[in-house]
C-alpha cells in the first residue's frame, strides 16, 4: 500500500540568524524523504534558492513583510506587526488546505502561532535557534518572571536556584527582551503569551546536542512536562558548497581562500560579532588596537551601520589601520562565508559575541572561542563554551566590560600561538560533535525520532480522515 510523506510547515522569524539554521533543519526532513513548505517574505526569498535548486518537494510559501523592518529600536513594533498581518493570512491558508500538515514548525519569536495551529488542528513544533540553557532561561524567566530591589543598578544579582548548577547573573546579563519590558505593559503580556505558547508546544526541536547540553536539554523536559524534545543539532550543512548559505559573500571567496591557504595551521584569529552586530567606538577601537599590537593574522568581518545606530554611538576602523596590518590583516565589510572560514586549517581562534549559530559553528570546527558575549542569551552561551566545555576562554562582556587592548592583544596571540588547555579540548569537542550529526550519531537518531514521530501523526491524521 502507498504512503503518503508528512508534509511540514515552517515558519521562520524573517531574520538571517533565525531563518538560516530552520533552513539547515529544513533541509534535514527534505533529505530523509518530507514535503515541506516554507513560510518566507519577499525580501528573504532568496534564502530559499539553494533549496529550491536541489529539492522539489519544498514550496515557498510567500507573506508580505510588516512594514516596520526588525531594527533594535522597532523590534517590539515589528513582533506585534507580524503577528497581526500574518496570522489571517495563515488562518486562511490552512483552510484552504485539503489536506492540513502533518505539524508546524515555528520559531520561538512566532510563539503565537500555537494557538493558530490549535485553532486549525495542527500539532505545533518550537525550533529553537539558541542552545538548551538560553531556552531554559527564557521559559524559567517568563514562568517565573524574576525582579530586582533596586530597577536602576543593574549589576544587581539575580539567583536561578531551578536552572542546572544554580547560576547567578547580573541583571545587565539577562536576555534584554526580558529585562527591558515593564509587566503590564501591552508588549509585556504579548511576550508572555508567545513564551506560554512555546512552553505549550506540543513538540521541541533543539539545535544542539547531548553532547554539549545535556543537562539543559533534561531540564527542559522537566519544564515542558513530557518527552517530546529532541536535539537534534548542530544542523550546519555537511556537503555541498557552503559559500553561498544565508547569502553571497561580501568578498570574492576564491580570494578569501587563498589568502587562508598561505597562512600557517591553526595561525588566524577570525574575529565577528554576527550577522547585526556593530561595535561602539570604544569596542572598536579596543579591538583594533589589540590586533594591531597582538601581530596574529586575523580575519575581522566589520558590520556597516545603518538606519539602526544613526543615534547611537558606534565605531569605525580607525585611519591607517589597514595599511599598518597590511598582510596579515583581511577586513570584510558586510556578510562572511563563516562556516568555510572557520572550517579552513588555518584559522585556530574565533573572537565572537556568542550568538548560538557563532557558537555551534565554531565548536565544529574545533577553534578556541574567544567569549565577548552583548545581549540576548549570549551571555548563557559563554558559560557553555568557557565553563561546560572548557574551548573559551573569557575576553569581554558587552559595554560594561570592555578589555585593556595590552591585555586583549595577550589573548589573541595565546589562541593561536601558545599551549593552551583550551586548544585541546577545542578538538574533543568538534569528534564529539561530528560524532553527534554521524550516521547512528546521538543526533542522528534524534532526528530519525523526530521524523517517526511525524510519519505516526502523518498517520493518524489520514486514518481520522476517512
């Protein structure tokens, strides 16, 4: 007898660091056989185009974009704004269906989606694009909901005596959509909801793996209350050309590449702060003074401010630095092929702010992670690489902790150069890792879990339809 393949759908916040790895998860089902749609705005489409080239069973699923774009100081305006232009348009899509998915996948910004899919009878699925412990934060934060004595201080400590190993953290430290949001106010209770809607999925796909998270990754089944999660990570691509993932290059990649294939193994410090990420002058200039000094080759991807920073303060490269490091210094201005850079023999450290796509990339890639973590649960991801994995090694905190460049300078060339503890537990973790996505891997089989768990709704969806 013919069986039909579950059909997904899934939905994606509309930036590249939260569309890209649903993306590497997208292609994940396609590959073990799924039919997928792929809810996408125009101006993200082109995301699509490595997929679409090489898999027929995936359709896009085109929504038009709020106005407001996602800048930090709009962030707020733009959730809500999504939320009310797309979920007609997706209550009207399901019913317009003959036959509805299987299940939906969402992003966790999109947890209202939960009850549009209890709404139309669809199981939800949360995809999370941060780790096991930055998830655990964000459902104990909002189930929880913490305050401070004293509003204004914030170094005040905050204690979570219900996470793994009881970590404290100063308020500045915790995920800014939280602590910069009054309760009561209108954009409080629709966070709030979106985390409840998460916490009520009825499955978890985490981009992580036992291996690096596993005692999250219980506790998040103890939070949730069931069985349903699995880890499934890191869904970095593993063939195919890598380049032109989340984007074309800002630079000729043939040239970055043979720059890389001149150095020395293990030689280059890779220095990026994400896909949005822009330094103030301060930072900046700290950096830069520290890799002048530090004589390491060095990779620096520099984000160009835009409309987001004309009222903030923000840093520039500053005159003459590119010809003083001229080379041993490559500059990329706008997007980087990280995971090739990362992966080539050359580079040895990664200074990062953290972000989790940063954080599995590095790992598997087996280089020290130089910790600089600025917002969001970025913070919780450092604490991983520095004190559960031993591969980072602590550089800076946001603004309120910004290095000596004499001392950061120290550090850039101990990444590369000297015999450090955490250089070799760099590698055990990248075996581990690549042992994890292997065939019969722990992630693997989680994912293999994952889509018979599909197949048997794909099931019991059809039998109720006769």
């Amino acid at each position: 007898m013919a069986t039909t393949k579950p059909h997904i759908l899934v939905y994606p916040f509309p930036t590249s660091g939260h569309i890209i790895p649903l993306l590497d998860l997208t292609h994940r089902l396609l590959t073990r056989g799924l039919s997928v749609t792929v809810l996408i705005t125009p101006n993200n489409l082109s995301l699509l185009d490595p997929l679409l080239s090489c898999h027929q069973s995936l359709q896009p699923l085109i929504f038009p974009s709020p106005e407001t774009p996602t800048t930090n100081g709009r962030f707020n305006l733009h959730t809500t704004q999504l939320h009310d232009l797309h979920y007609p348009l997706l209550l009207q899509w399901f019913r317009s269906q003959q036959s509805l998915p299987a299940v939906m996948v969402f992003d966790f910004f999109l947890g209202w989606t939960h009850q549009l899919a209890s709404e139309v009878g669809v199981p939800s699925v949360l995809f999370s694009p941060s780790g096991a412990f930055g998830l655990s934060m964000f459902f104990t934060l909002w189930r929880e909901q913490p305050k401070i004595e004293e509003p204004d201080n914030e170094k005040s400590l905050v204690t979570f005596p219900n996470l793994p190993n009881c970590p404290v953290f100063p308020w500045y430290q915790l995920p800014p959509l939280y602590t910069r949001t009054k309760e009561g106010e209108a954009i409080w209770e629709f966070r709030k909801n979106v985390w409840l809607g998460n916490m009520a999925s009825w499955g978890i796909v985490l981009n992580t793996s036992t291996g690096l998270e596993r005692v999250y990754i219980e506790n998040i089944k103890k939070q949730v209350g069931h069985e349903r999660v699995w880890a499934v990570g890191p869904v970095l691509p593993q063939d195919g050309d890598m380049a032109s993932r989340g984007g074309s290059s800002s630079v000729p990649c043939h040239d970055l590449m043979t720059w890389l294939d001149a150095r020395e193994d293990g030689s280059v410090v890779y220095v990026c702060f994400g896909s949005r990420g822009v330094l103030t002058s301060k930072q900046m200039d700290t950096l830069a003074s520290a890799l002048e000094k530090s004589g390491v080759h060095f990779i620096w991807c520099v984000k160009t401010p835009d409309e987001r920073h004309v009222s903030h303060d923000y840093g520039t490269i500053p005159n003459g630095f590119e010809d003083r490091t001229a080379g041993r210094g490559y500059i990329i201005k706008g997007w980087a092929p990280q995971v090739e850079i990362l992966g080539h023999r050359s580079v040895g450290s990664f200074l990062t702010h953290c972000g989790w796509n940063s954080t599995l990339e590095g790992t598997a890639a087996g280089v020290v992670m130089l910790t600089w973590p600025m917002g969001a649960e970025q913070f919780m991801n450092a604490r991983v690489l520095v004190e559960q994995l031993g591969v980072g090694i602590r550089v800076g905190e946001g603004t309120q902790n910004v290095p000596e460049p004499p001392e950061l300078a120290r550090v850039l060339s101990e990444s590369v150069n000297g015999a450090r503890a955490e250089r070799i537990k760099a590698k055990e973790v990248r075996e581990a890792v690549l042992k994890a996505v292997a065939k019969g891997g722990s992630s693997d089989k989680e994912m293999d879990e994952f889509v018979k768990q599909l197949n048997e709704l794909e099931r019991t969806a059809m039998a109720k339809a006769r």
